[in-house]
C-alpha cells in the first residue's frame, strides 16, 4: 500500500548505521516501503545548527519530489526562527514547521515557545511537534485550540501516554498522531483507533533513525481494516499536506465491496 | 523472548499479559518456540514465579521456562538457583535495571558462579553506555552463553563491539530499531551473534520481526538469527 511518512530525518545519527549518501538511504526506504513521499527535518538542524542545517537539506531535496521539508525552528532564536519560515516555506518542498522541545531545550510551556507558536500559526497549515508526555499533549491541544488553522502533528503520539493523546486528538479538530517510537507497545494502536479513530492518525517512521518497517509493524499488529489502512498509511496525511486523495487505491468502505 | 517493565504506564497496564494471549500471539505469527518468564517472578516474589513458569512451560511444551532471580533478596538465592537448573531451566534472566541492583555485585557474580556448573544461559539487560563492557568483562569468562537484552539505538554500538570480541555474547534484537544496523552487526560479528526476541506480549510482534525480515543478509544468516542461534545456544547446549 502506498505511504506518506509525515515524520523523517535527514542527516546523520550518532547510532551504528553505515555510512552513505543520507538522501540515497531515504529514497532507498522510500522504495521498499512504498513511500510516495516523505516529510523529513533536518537533523543537523535538531542536534547542532537551524540554519545550516534547514539549507542543507533544502539543497538536497531540491532534486528530489518525494522527499519534503519541515522547516526547523528553535523558541531560543525567535527571529531566526521567523527568517527561517521566510526562508523555505515559500519553497514547494517545504510544506510545515517541526519543532522539537526537548532538542532545543525550551519546554511546551515555556513563554518562548508560545511566542513562537504565535509565528509558525501566522505562517503554516502543519507542525509536528516532537511530544513524549501527557502534559506537552495538553499544552499542544491548548495551543490547537488557539490556533484552529494550525494542523498539529504529535509526534510519538505521547509516548507512553497515547491514550491520553488519543483523548485529546477525539476533541481536538486540528490535533493528529503518528505513532514512531522506540517501544513499540502492543494495542496503542488499537486503543487510538477506539478513542480517536483512524481519520486522526497518520503514518510516521521516524526514519532513518529508526525503521519504518519497525513501525510499520506496530499497523500491521493492530490488524488495521483496509479502509483504517488507506487512511493512516496515506489519505489523512495527504489531506494535511494538500495532495490528492489516491481514490483509485482506495478501498471501498466494508459492506460495499460486496455488492 | 517475553518480558515486561516494573513500572507499568497507563499503556501496559492495558496489555493482555494472560498466558493465553501469548500462546494467539506465537499462533498468528508462526512462533515455534519463546523463552517465557512469570511476570510474578519479576516484579514480586522469584521462587513461585519460577513454579509457574515451569507449570506453563509443562502444559505448554512450546514454551521454553526461564527462570529468574532477584538477587536483593539474598536468603535462598543460591539455592533457588540450583533448583531451578536442578530442575531443567535452561535460561536464567536477570533484571538489574528494574530491580535497582549492580552487575557487578558479589551477590550476583556468587549466583554465576553457580550456574556456570550448570548448561545454562544468562540474559540481562544491554543497560546504559558502557554495561554491556562490563558485561563482556563480568561475565564472559564463565563461560556460559550471556544475552543482552533490549539493545537500542543508543547502545547497540556497543552490543557489537562485545560480541566481536566474546564468542559467548549475544545481542537480542527487539530493539535495534535500524535494519542498516542489523545489517552492520551481521557483517562485524556475524550472524551468530544476534538471537531474535519480540518482547511479546507488552510490544507489537511485526515490529521486531520487520526488523530482521527486511535486513539485507543472507537468508542462512536471517535463519541464524530468527531461531537458529538460540536452538544451538540456548536451548540445544552447543558451544559457541
């Protein structure tokens, strides 16, 4: 089935992964995987330079359509920040914002990062915010609710809180999950269908410092419908990002393929 | 492999940890062997953990017992330790990060000690930056084989380094999270050296089997690693 990753790396990990070209390795799981596209931050720019690391992957995306940009940016440098989302988000390859809380050291309530939320609503539809616990799930939720326009992504979905992001993706319009994590903790996924349901989820891998085989798994374990299938792997994440719905893959809603 | 954590988030207490539900779980996906523990042996009281295990593993011959030994508890530790391999346990898992006790403590190395007169394995868990060296150090030299449990990303570096350089060091692979990195292992300490664990029932199955099914090895190799170790190591009693 066809996939749109809305959570992926571009760069090098400090983890034991042989060396290549990093845009070789990503079209290579794009491959694999059936990733159609893949919306990737930069991970230079998430361990050591916003800047440089944002031009960097601009640069190598730009011959590249299947892979897409997150801009990166940092609540310790609001006016960069801002000269950042200036920068790229004009680009057709970069279609949102990643922030990432613990990376840049400013904590979901902290004043600056409500000051920053302020600029990336004024400026984009989409954020994935790196999110591991219940409490930055509230404080995004909050700030979902402030800004309707603004689509937030929870990466991670909370950790090992994601029924309790699951509940705060059921009220919240504009709040959505991707499920890449390092523990992939078995009926997480069935227990976000229950409370949220599929039309809330989407599909992230966090590659390439994690598999996106390894969270794919966590999908196939939960033994998704094919209609749940269609919209995690692909259709939600598509309506996100403004690309066409794939109706010709689609599968018929149960009880009408019969006929 | 089975396994849960001590301290239990909303999410796993959600977990079916029912035998039953194990059992469905090595069905769907074709397992035909997993070293199973008693949660109870874990997390509250070793000795009628063990029994259990080894009454589930009687009734259920699928099931390969594993016992487990809270060393804290000192009084009767080294007996539980004989009886249980007295008894047929091939496997002995520790648990020094959740229950807050040090590889290095005399304690546990008496317990080795023990076992290394036994045809018995030793898993623990890979810890933090620099234990699996210790491990490889500690260890090793009884000469039994020793499973590091729960590799990450972060330590994995580490899991191979050891393995390359102790013939009786393993690494499981629930947790590596990188195929490259599985791939990487195979080709610096060889396919020997990884023994597949699912952590079933607490994570998703296909997680950890993707893992190694999508690894660009060969496929003797992925069979090494998919069960064919631990029949030779851990269950068949071959040297490694």
């Amino acid at each position: 089935m066809k996939k749109i990753d809305v959570h992926a790396h571009y760069g090098v990990w400090t983890s034991p992964i042989p060396s290549a070209n990093p845009v070789d390795r990503l079209l290579r799981l794009c491959e694999r995987e059936q990733i159609e596209y893949m919306v990737c931050s930069s991970a230079l720019a998430l361990l050591y330079d916003m800047q440089a690391g944002n031009a960097e992957m601009a640069e190598a995306f730009q011959p590249h359509e299947q892979l897409l940009g997150y801009v990166y940016v940092n609540a310790n440098f609001l006016d960069e920040s801002v000269a950042e989302m200036e920068a790229y988000l004009p680009l057709d390859d970069f279609v949102g914002i990643k922030i990432h809380p613990r990376l840049s050291g400013v904590a979901c309530d902290d004043p600056r990062m409500a000051d920053l939320f302020a600029e990336v609503a004024a400026r984009s539809s989409l954020l994935l915010m790196h999110t591991v616990d219940r409490y930055a799930a509230h404080q995004m939720a909050e700030f979902s609710r402030q800004y309707p326009g603004l689509n937030i992504i929870l990466g991670h979905s909370g950790h090992t809180d994601a029924n309790e992001a699951a509940r705060l993706a059921a009220e919240t319009p504009n709040i959505y999950l991707d499920f890449c994590c390092e523990w992939p903790g078995s009926g997480k996924v069935e227990r976000a269908l229950q409370i949220c349901g599929a039309e809330k989820i989407v599909f992230g891998s966090d590659a390439d410092l994690l598999e996106p085989a390894f969270t794919r798994g966590m999908f196939e374990g939960a033994d998704l419908t094919p209609q749940q299938a269609q919209l995690i792997y692909r259709d939600n994440a598509a309506g996100l990002l403004g690309i066409p719905t794939d109706t010709a893959n689609s599968p018929q809603p149960q009880g009408t393929q019969q006929g | 492999m089975v396994r849960s954590i001590a301290q239990l988030p909303e999410t796993t207490q959600d977990v079916d940890w029912s035998l039953e539900n194990l059992l469905r779980i090595m069905d769907k996906y074709g397992v035909d062997r997993a070293c199973t523990y008693s949660l109870r042996g874990k997390l509250y009281e070793f000795i009628s953990g063990n029994d259990e295990t080894w009454a589930a593993a009687e009734e259920h011959p699928r099931l390969v017992p594993v016992a487990t030994i809270d060393p804290q508890r000192h009084f009767g530790c080294l007996e539980e330790a004989e009886r249980c391999a007295d008894r047929g346990f091939r496997i002995f898992r520790f648990f020094p990060d959740e229950q807050a006790w040090d590889i290095g403590c005399l304690p546990f190395l008496r317990l080795c000690e023990v076992l290394a007169g036994w045809p018995v394995a030793v898993m623990l868990p890979a810890g933090p930056w620099g234990q699996q060296t210790r491990i490889g150090e500690l260890l090793c030299s009884f000469g039994f084989p020793v499973v590091a449990m729960d590799a990450t990303f972060t330590t994995v570096a580490e899991s191979i380094a050891v393995a390359a350089r102790y013939d009786n060091f393993f690494c499981e692979t629930s947790m590596i999270h990188t195929v490259e990195t599985v791939e990487g292992f195979v080709t610096e300490a060889g396919p020997d050296s990884l023994i597949f664990g699912s952590n079933s029932p607490e994570s998703y199955f296909p997680s950890a089997s993707g893992l190694v099914n999508v690894a660009r090895v060969t496929e003797a190799a992925r069979s090494r690693i998919m069960g064919g170790n631990a029949a030779d190591y851990l269950l068949g009693g071959a040297s490694p």
